[in-house]
C-alpha cells in the first residue's frame, strides 16, 4: 500500500530483504507540507529527515490530537 500510494515520490526504489522490521524508503517532495500525506500511514512510517519534515508531521498530528483526543467537543453537524 505504502509503495502504491507514494510511487511518484519515490527517489529509489527501497531495499527490502525481508528480514527487517523497517525498510528505508527515499522521497522527494516539492514542498514540506506534502510530506503530510504519510500521516495515512500513522505510527507505521517515520521520517528520518529533513527535521522540516519531521516538524511538519508533528505539528499536523498534534492538531489530530487535539480534534480526536478529547480535548473539545465535537463539531455541531460532526
């Protein structure tokens, strides 16, 4: 799914020798706040680098957080 999904980002083929619990993966976006799209993938992706990346992820889940996890109450219509 992941390779599916982020096919036109992929910088190289990753290497998988089907040993390891996590396979790197190399992906080129044009700006940073694309990179949100691997939020799909929750806690089952993590981004190395650039620390932009890996900021922008963080700041997008910490919103999540804060619609998801109790923290205010529904919408009216949600």
């Amino acid at each position: 799914m992941f390779l599916r999904l982020n096919a036109a980002s992929l910088t190289a083929l990753p290497e998988d020798d089907g040993e390891s619990e996590w396979v790197l993966a190399h992906l080129s976006y044009g700006v940073v706040r694309e990179a949100r799209t691997l939020l799909a993938f929750v806690d089952t992706v993590e981004v190395l680098s650039p620390p932009e990346a890996r900021a922008e992820l963080a700041g997008a889940a910490a919103a999540i957080g804060a619609v998801y996890g109790g923290d205010r109450a529904p919408r009216e219509g949600s």
